[in-house]
C-alpha cells in the first residue's frame, strides 16, 4: 500500500520540518530501511530545502539528567534501546549534518513524542505553523508518536518516508502503511520538496 494519490501542495510560510532523534546514540541503531548515512543525507536534503524555502525548521534529540532522574521507569516487558545508567557525553549529539541546517531550532524531549512535556506545540502555533513534515527515528517511535500528537493537536500532517527508518525488520513498513496513513500523508522527500517548491 502506497498512499502517494493525493496532491501535494506546501506553503513555506505555515510549514514546519521536524527531524526526530538525528543523533549519535540512534544513529548507531541496526536502521532499517534505510541506514544511517542514507538516512543523513535525505534528511539534510530535505533540510536544507526548507531552508531555501525559508520555512521553519525543528531538530529534535532526546536526552536526559545525568543523575537520570527525569527519565520513565515503568516495568516493561520489552526494555527500551537505551543505555543503562548516565548516557555517554556523545550519545544525544546531533548529527553535524543535522545540528548545521540553517536557522533550526532546538527542541530536548524526554519521551517518544517530540510534543509531549515540551514547547513544541506553542513554538508551532507562534509561527502561524498549520502542517508540519516529520522525519526521523524511529518510524513507529518517535516519529509515528510525534505524528499522532500532531494530528491530535491539529496539525495537518506529512510524513517524509525516506527520511524515516526503524530497528526491527517490517517496523517501518508496518508504521508506514497501516498506521500512520490514518494520521498523515506518506510522501518521499523529493515529492515533498517539490511541493514546498
């Protein structure tokens, strides 16, 4: 299933990019589709034509506390890909590719959702944003949660596909066709900087 059939049209001005987790701890991920590199320079392709477009630009990390007090504990059956304990000075690194678009702006989450205990929402709202793009990792994590509080919050949503990968064969795919079309439009990255064009 490739929901591809509906047109395209972006408008710079109230359009908002947001890339999820472009940071050394999960780039380092076993990604899939794409690889990590594969996945850098789409996303700085499609960064810096929002740049070009002068249209708004989030990235977004995760990171925590050094003490790790701030970070959720909850007992679970399948733990999180983080690492135990104080996380390595590097690890929330954005990628310089990433990190170096022009004019992004910043936002640290705790969570999957890039909205959720963040002031992601109002930064948005400010700015006359009325549809954002996400990419990012991963597909049915930080993206896919991102997506659906935006979509919750009202926003019309994009989600850039190859500016997207996962861990875990068929996690991407199954985000990307069952469950974030319910919540978004899935376009590739050349498609959607056509349209911003």
């Amino acid at each position: 299933m490739e929901p591809y059939h509906m047109t395209l049209h972006l408008i710079p001005s109230e359009t908002a990019l947001i890339l999820i987790d472009f940071q050394l701890g999960t780039l380092a991920f076993p990604l899939t589709p794409y690889d990590s590199d594969g996945l850098i320079a789409t996303g700085q392709r499609l960064g810096s034509a929002f740049a070009e477009a002068d249209a708004t630009i989030f990235t977004v990390n995760v990171a925590f506390s050094d003490d790790g007090g701030d970070r959720l504990k909850q007992p679970l059956d399948i733990p999180m890909m983080l690492p135990d304990g104080a996380f390595p000075p590097e690890w929330s690194r954005l990628t310089p590719e990433i990190a170096n678009l022009p004019g992004a702006k910043r936002i640290t989450k705790r969570h999957w959702s890039a909205f959720f205990g963040t002031e992601l929402d109002i930064q948005l709202r400010r700015r006359g944003i009325s549809t954002v793009v996400i990419g990012g990792i991963c597909t049915n994590f930080g993206v896919e949660s991102t997506a659906r509080d935006a979509w919750q919050h009202g926003y019309n949503v994009v989600i850039a596909e190859d500016a997207c990968s996962s861990i875990g064969e068929g996690s991407h795919e199954f985000a990307i066709t069952r469950t974030l079309p319910r919540v978004s439009r899935i376009r590739k990255s050349d498609a959607i900087r056509v349209a911003l064009a």
